[in-house]
C-alpha cells in the first residue's frame, strides 16, 4: 500500500494520523481473531472435559445404584420386618455394618414404612441413626411412593455430606420399608483437584454440592429467595448451612458452543495448585440425568486474554511500522530513480571487472599450463641425458646386428639372419616404449581430475627415470595398499608431481653408500597419503620454511631452477589435495602426497 505524495502545508499531520488509524484497526482485529480463536479452544477443551467429568460421575454413581433394591431380598431383612424382635434387629445390624465395611459406603440403613430406622451399620456408634425419624428426608417419601430415591444432602446427626440412594423394601408385593445407603463422593473431587480447570456440580435447587475446590462447596450460584431459604432450612437438606453466593456473574453470553463468559469475585486468599480460583472463566453446563444435577466446567479466560492482546499489540506494532514504511518510500520516491541510475552505472562497473577478471583468470591458467608443462620440459632435459645413452647403446646394437644380417643373407644363412631380425625387432620394441613413455610425459593434459589408480602411474614414472635407478644402483622399495587403490586426479600431472619427487630424491642419494627409495600408498577413509621417502642428506630448517615457494632450491648452480615442488604442489591443491614434507625421525626426506580417494571400478 502506497501513499500519495502530501502537500507540504500538511506537514506529518495526516500521515500521523493514518499511522495511528491503521495501527488500531490491525491491532482491534487481531485481538478479535486472538479472542475468538481461543475462545473456540477452549469451549472445545471444556466440551471434552464435561463428558470426562460426566462420564466418571456417572460411573462412581452407578456402582451403588441397585444396591439398595438388593436389602429387599436378603433374607434377614425380610424376617425383620415380618416378625420383628430384638433378635433379628441385631443380627441385621450386624449384616449391614459387615456389609458396609466391605461396599466402602458412609452407611447402610433400612427404615420402616413410618420412616424410623429399625436397623442401621452404625447401630454400636453414639451418633446411631437407629430410631431416628427421617420422614422429612425427600429420598423417604420417594421410596415408600414406588420410587427410586436420589438425594445428596448433610447429614444431621454427624454433619457428613453424602449421597443417599434409595429403594422400597417389597414382601408380598407391599411396600413395607425403605432401604437406604450413604455413598461419598470425596474421592471424586479428590481426583478434580488436579485437572487444568476447575468444576463444579450443582443442584436443583442451584447448590453446589461437588466442587474441585473445597471452599466452593454449599455455595448458591444463583439468588435464593426467603421463601426457598425457608423451605431448605425446614427440610435440614443442607443443615443449616449459610449457603453464601458463589460469586459468579455472567458478563456474556457467547453465541457458540451454550457457553458464558463469567467473572467469579472470590477471596484472595483462596488458592489452589493447579488452576487460577478466582478471575474470568469460559463456563459450559451439563444437565445430568435422573437426579437433576448440573456439571460446570469453568476454563480459564486469562491465557487467552493475555494472547490476544499481545497478537494486538504485534499487529498494532507491525501495522504502524507498515505505515510510517510506507509514508518513507513516499518521500524518498524522488530519490529511488537516482538510486537506479548509480546502481545501473555500479552494475556496468561491475560486469566490466568481472569480464576483466575472467580475462586475466583465463591467462592465469594458460600461463599456470605453460608452467607446468615447462616443468615437464626441464625434467625431461635434466633425464635427456641419460636417455640418450639409454638410446645410444641399442642403436648401435642395431648397426651390427644389421650388417651381419646381410652377411647371413649372402651366405645363405637364414637362421642365423632369422635370429638377427628377432633380436632387432626387440631392440625396436624397447626404444620404442622409453620414446613412447617420454611422450606421454611431455605431452600437454586437460588437467580435469578422473579415478586413476596410484600403482599404475607409479611405474610409469619409475620407467622414465629408470636409467637414473640403474646408474645408482637404487633399487625402488613400493608399498602400495590396497593394491588396486585410486585418486581423483589427472594421470599425467599426478605422473609429473612423482617424477619430480623421484628425481629429487635421487639428487639427494648421490653420494649415500647405502642409497634407499621408498613408496608407500596408504588409504584413510576417503583419503589417500602417497610419501616418497629417502634417507639422503636431508632438509635443513631454513629449507623446510621456503620449500614449496617457486624459484627456490637446494642444488648446486646449474642443478635446477627451483619450480618442481612448487608446481608440484600448486597441482596438488588443483586436485583437492596437498603436498608436504613430513618429519622424518631419521636421516633423509619424506614427501607425502594427500589425495581423494576414488572408486577403483572407476579406474
């Protein structure tokens, strides 16, 4: 989005004040998206949490849900209310505490049709209930109607909140009693005090009676009327509880997922260890079956609060530095096309200096060849010698042999003349490979680097130089492992960098008494170290730091001008690899020859 252009008696007014505009409307929109996406969140997560909660209420409630039809059928019960007596009251006073012990319940009781407990589990305690009249207890008048009776209230005699469950006790098709038990549901809440949000379970008259949080419990969470408080304190169904308000105010009804957003106005000093107690909440209800309970999940509102402004003030932020970005680009408009001018006139610069340096790089390389096959040239004159006596010898031979050929021919003597031609033939076949090897050797290469296995360019430049071996009587040790090892190399610079390591160890053997050369190839993981090594005079310090610098030598006047190793060496680091001197620990020089390793099926 880009601004026009403002007059100048604007001044920064306008742009200001659309800065301003557009940071709030980015920010009231991203709080909004913030808000309502984690308000879907979270009655998502609460939806979940109320049939978990639901669920397990549920199932704690069932476990004991026909237990009390099943008193009707024991047969104690049933001869206590037939015949009575003192007898039978103990000996079912003792059934229901056994019972009661084993079931884990508060305690079981069994009331005759006049509602007095005639028998009771907590018949041998001082707060006994036997004889007590609960004719005002609602799960009395619902069993001795027919009906199965729910009720969670406080008791009156020891104060215990529990769950009443009853049921008719039937003979002969009458209904002659109830049959009470007292469950707790504090192992229940017990395990909500650690879940992420607190809930709580009310009743029909709008009561809490579970709560995750102790303090919560026989609370209103709605206005009790006198006439209700009146009918409740009547009916001891709280014990005279004060039944306090909950604190909870409903500031929105949200148009998704039966849910409000509330503040609950709590102590300060209330706490617990998981879940915020007091603040704003997202709340979600369930109506519970068969007793009329409600479940209440209440999710905490502050994270999403807290996220949704911060998403607003990023949006705020980055709206604003849009803006004022984009009323920057609007002054600076003017200048953007001088800027492309420069820069099309630096652009220029630059393509003629790289074409520049692309010119003077290609020269660089043709002068570095030209180096490399000079170096090659001087190796060959300093071996031409020895070649052409290498040369001389056979040559001669072949004169002899020819001329007595046509002697034998004269006389008639063709196996002696057939004997002749074989041994010039093979005179023939052995100038031919020192010429050809020599060749090979000076001919130019690409220089591009291919599998090449070590062994093979090894003899071959054994073979130039063999001449040299012969007239020091140096015979050449060669370790080469595995042996079928290969670089990534150009064969013929890898031969030039060997021939010129040989031939300067054996300038450095000229004198030895006891003259020994070595090769030794070794492969390291993707590596491969090739050291040629002698034991002649040696390197001294002050040679090891200019070795490798061109133009620099340790022959005599006339012996050489100083570029093998440091051709050698450039061609090396061409390769990937690097030339050194090792530290040799007795007399003589080592030179070791680091390479890639390539696939020997390749070479």
């Amino acid at each position: 989005m880009l601004l026009r252009p403002l007059p100048r008696h604007f001044g920064w007014l306008t742009p200001a004040a659309a800065v301003l505009a557009l940071a709030l409307v980015l920010g009231f929109a991203a709080f909004r998206y913030s808000e309502d996406h984690g308000i879907d969140a979270l009655i998502e997560r609460g939806r979940q949490r109320l049939d978990l909660y639901e669920a397990s209420l549920e199932r704690e409630i069932d476990k004991y849900a026909f237990f009390p039809a099943t008193l009707g059928l024991e047969r104690d019960v049933v001869d206590l209310f037939l015949n009575g007596g003192p007898e039978r009251v103990a000996a079912v006073n003792h059934y229901l505490e056994q019972l009661n012990q084993r079931a884990g319940t508060l305690t079981i009781y069994v009331l005759d049709a006049s509602g007095h407990v005639v028998a009771t589990s907590n018949w041998n305690r001082p707060d006994s209930f036997l004889g007590e009249d609960l004719t005002y207890r609602s799960y009395f008048g619902d069993a001795i109607a027919g009906r199965n009776g729910r009720f969670f209230g406080i008791g009156t005699t020891r104060g215990e909140p529990g769950y009443y469950l009853s049921s008719p006790i039937l003979i002969d098709g009458k209904r002659q009693g109830v049959a009470v038990v007292k469950v707790s549901l504090e192992q229940l809440e017990q395990s909500w005090t650690t879940v992420e949000a607190p809930v709580f379970v009310t009743d029909e008259n709008g009561i809490v009676i579970l709560a995750s949080v102790p303090s919560w419990k026989f609370t209103a969470v709605r206005q009790l009327d006198d006439a209700v408080r009146s009918e409740l304190v009547r009916s001891l169904h709280y014990n005279a509880r004060p039944l306090p308000p909950l604190g909870l105010h409903t500031e929105q009804v949200l148009r998704r997922g039966h849910a409000e957003l509330v503040e609950l106005d709590r102590p300060r000093e209330e706490a617990a260890p998981v879940f915020p107690v007091s603040g704003r909440f997202v709340t979600q209800t369930e109506p519970l079956s068969g007793n009329g309970w409600t479940l209440t999940v209440l999710s905490p509102y502050g994270d999403v609060a807290a996220k949704a402004w911060t998403q607003a003030a990023l949006a705020a932020i980055g709206g604003g530095f849009l803006a004022i970005l984009t009323v920057a680009l609007n002054q600076r408009r003017s200048r953007v096309r001088e800027r492309l001018k420069a820069r099309e006139a630096l652009q220029r610069a630059h393509d003629e200096l790289e074409l520049k340096v692309e010119e003077r790089t290609r020269t660089l390389k043709a002068a570095q060849d030209e180096l490399i096959h000079a170096g090659k040239l001087a190796v060959i004159g300093q071996i031409s010698a020895g070649l052409a006596h290498e040369l001389n010898q056979p040559l001669a031979a072949l004169q002899t042999l020819s001329d007595n050929t046509v002697k034998f021919l004269d006389r008639g003597m063709m196996e002696e003349a057939a004997g002749n031609l074989t041994l010039i033939g093979e005179l023939v076949a052995h100038m031919g490979t020192l010429t050809s090897q020599l060749k090979s050797f000076a001919r130019k290469s690409s220089g591009n680097p291919r599998p090449v296995r070590i062994g093979r360019v090894i003899e071959n430049a054994l073979l130039i130089l063999s001449r040299h071996f012969a007239r020091g009587g140096i015979k050449p040790e060669i370790s080469v492992e595995p042996a079928d090892v290969a670089v990534l190399a150009d064969a013929n610079r890898l031969e030039q960098i060997l021939v010129n390591l040989t031939a300067n160890a054996l300038d450095a053997l000229a004198g030895v008494a006891e003259p020994r050369l070595s090769f030794s190839v070794r492969r390291d993981g993707d590596r491969v170290q090739i050291t040629v090594a002698d034991n002649g005079h040696g390197l001294s310090e002050d040679a090891r730091v200019h070795l490798f610098e061109p133009f620099f030598t340790t022959k005599e006047t006339g012996g050489g001008l100083g570029l093998g190793l440091a051709i050698s060496a450039g061609i090396a680091r061409d390769f990937g690899g690097s030339l050194t001197a090792a530290e040799c620990h007795e007399a003589g020089a080592a030179f070791v020859l680091d390479l890639a390793a390539a696939d020997e099926k390749e070479a």
